[in-house]
C-alpha cells in the first residue's frame, strides 16, 4: 500500500479551510431574549492514492464530500433559560446524504458556577469532544476520540486518523456522538490568572442489545486554566492569538454492564478513567501557537 501523504495534506490544507463558510442572524425578544440563528458550511476534497496488497491492484482517486453542514438556533429568553437545537448532513455522494439532529436542550443558568443542561448533548467525556465542529484544528477529529461510547468504540489500535468504519461494536447513542441526560456544569475565576470549570452528568447510555436496554451513564470533568479563561461549555480548538491560556483537564467516563461477553454471557463494564489533556494556545505576533495533547486509559 502507498499513500500520497504529501499531496494528500497539502489538498487537504488548501481546499478544505477555505471552503468553511459561516453564517448567522441575531433577533431580539423583549428587553432580555434573543435568538440567533447560525449556518456552517465544511467541505473537503480527499486524494487518495491506495493500492491492494494482495491483488496490487490501484484504487485512486478523488473525493469530493460533505463533511459537516451544520445549523444552529439558540438563544435565551431571559438571564437564567437558554436553548440550543442543532442539526447536521453528511454526504459523501448525492444519495449517501445523512440529516439529523445532534442537539436538542435547554440550560438552566442561575449564576455562571451553576449551570443546568437537559436534553441531547455532548458528555463531557474529554477535551476534545467538547471542541467546537466549527473550530477544530484540522476537519477531522483525532482517532483516540473513537475509542469513547458514543463513537461506538471503533478506534484502531495503532496511531491513526481513521476508525473501523466496515464494524459494528454493538454499542450505538441516540444519534451519533451525543446522548440524552442532565450535566450540571459550572465556570469559576479564582484569580485573573487562575480559573476553573467543572461538569458532571448522568446519560441514558449505549443500547446493549437489540431490545434497547440500557443502563446509566455517569461522566464528570474538570478543567484548570492559566492566563485567559475558556468559561464557555464548549472549547475551541484554537484562539487564533486572541487569548493565552494553559489548559489541564481529565474526564471520566462509566457505564456498567455496556454489552455482553460473548464467550460467557457476562455483562461487560466500560470505564474510561484518567482521561488527561493538555491545550496551550500562546500568541506570538501576528499569529498564535497552538499545542494539544491527551492521554487515555480505556
């Protein structure tokens, strides 16, 4: 097998950052509510150079696809309700489109330390998860994030870009890469210097078998920041220089008895502990420097 790392990149660099288009319109309510309605756009073009080992024959080619089209409503109704609804499609030919919602939920916010959110969403499983699709370092998403319960555990072993995309773990969510539950979640500034978040929730969890039962998922989170602040529940995956921050984080993530052990019949236990990520995000002149790294024992 070969593969044109090089052309592949510099294809990847040249046509899929430029083809980002986002939108967005912002409508008042009354003296204290507003809604925002907002649109994105990711498309990509893939060349791939491949061929079969065993039958050496070639499979090149390439790929124009849809890799994210996204919309947004959300908006508050006053200092203490917000709601959120997003949808996406994905489509690697006309007839391979795919539309669905990802999330559905509503945030009760008393004070920013305390925050309420139920519905469809993300679990904060980790620091990656929890970035923004529209501010992703690269279109993709590192394999390591495969290996959670809601993208079915179907991550490859080795270091890696891709997932086991011809498997079927079992395991699957409500929709792909969200679930249904309660996150209490919270940011606090001990310092201009020192800052802290916090989240902890319950899921409905990953269907076992095919009758639908479940058992509970339970994920928690904390994050430490130096410098700037990052007190939103999402992160993004650069700042562009905009602020300077060192972010520690580590998440867990538990459901008991997932699916079944085939060879006895025994329930099988998922628990991702000890998830530990690092973000730097440091401006150097007109630009930034940005660092991410994470380690997982699943």
């Amino acid at each position: 097998m070969k593969t044109a790392c090089g052309i592949g990149l510099l294809v990847t660099v040249l046509v899929a950052l430029p083809a980002m288009a986002i939108a967005g319109v912002t409508w008042k309510i009354g003296d204290e509510g507003e809604v925002d309605l907002g649109l994105s756009l990711q498309t990509l073009a893939r060349l791939t150079d491949f061929r079969n080992p065993n039958t050496n024959d070639a499979d090149s080619g390439l790929d124009l696809l849809l890799r994210r089209g996204l919309m947004r409503l959300g908006g508050n109704y006053t200092d203490y309700f917000k709601f959120f609804l997003q949808t996406e499609a994905r489509a690697s030919t006309a007839s391979d489109a795919d539309l669905y919602m990802t999330d559905a939920n509503v945030n009760f916010h008393y004070k920013e330390i305390a925050q309420l959110i139920l519905g469809l969403q993300q679990p904060p499983a980790d620091r990656e998860l929890l970035t923004s699709d529209d501010a992703l370092m690269c279109i993709d998403r590192p394999a390591l994030t495969g290996y959670k319960l809601t993208e079915g555990m179907r991550s490859r072993v080795e270091f890696n870009t891709a997932a086991l995309g011809n498997t079927n773990s079992g395991l699957w969510g409500p929709v792909h890469d969200r679930d249904i539950g309660a996150t209490v979640f919270g940011a606090y500034s001990y310092s201009d210097t020192l800052h802290f978040k916090y989240y902890g929730g319950i899921y409905e969890g990953m269907q076992k078998d095919n009758n639908g039962s479940t058992q509970l998922r339970y994920t928690a989170r904390l994050q430490m920041n130096l410098f700037d602040p990052e007190p939103d529940y999402y992160n993004l995956g650069t700042y562009l220089g905009t602020k300077k921050t060192v972010a520690i984080g580590w998440s867990n993530d538990v459901q008991n008895n997932v699916t079944t052990n085939l060879k006895n019949g025994n329930g099988v236990e998922y628990f991702a502990a000890n998830t530990v990520d690092l973000f730097v995000e440091y401006p150097t002149g007109s630009g930034s420097a940005t660092l991410e790294l994470a380690i997982e024992h699943t």
